[in-house]
C-alpha cells in the first residue's frame, strides 16, 4: 500500500497517514521507493490535508508520534475544538 491510516495515537480526528510510496525526481532511478515517507493530517469533513512530519526510512524507522500528538493538540487548542 502506497498510503497507510497510523493508528495507536489515540487520535480519531484528524486522521493521520503515512504516504510511503513517494517518488523524487532527486533520487533517479528508485521510481516510488525513494524511503521517503510524508506524514499527514486529513480533515475528512473540510475535505483538507496538513503536512505534519517528512523523514527518509533509512534516517528514522518510524514516524515521531509525539510530534503527531502535539501537532493534534496544539490545533485543538487553536481551533477550541476537543
């Protein structure tokens, strides 16, 4: 699968995902497996996506959760919503 749903946060909304098959025209001839990972945040009913974190797998196995869970909660706190 090119884009995964990253569950275990305890975050419902927004969801979050990780685009795994990401190619770059910088890193010729690795097509969609580049090792670059994008992770972002889709807000289903505004129908919008905010980029959250970007990293390459060979640098950092997995996506930062804790980045994910301030980001979440920095924007609630923005927003005023739970």
């Amino acid at each position: 699968k090119g884009v995964v749903h990253i569950s275990g946060a305890g975050i419902e909304n927004p969801r979050i995902y990780k685009a795994k098959k990401f190619a770059c025209k910088a890193l010729k001839g690795r097509g969609g497996m580049s090792g670059i990972r994008i992770i972002y945040a889709y807000y289903e009913k505004e129908d919008v996506i905010e980029f959250i974190e970007i990293y390459f797998k060979g640098d950092k196995a997995n996506e930062d959760k804790q980045r994910i869970i301030k980001y979440c909660s920095s924007k609630r706190k923005s927003t005023g919503k739970n």
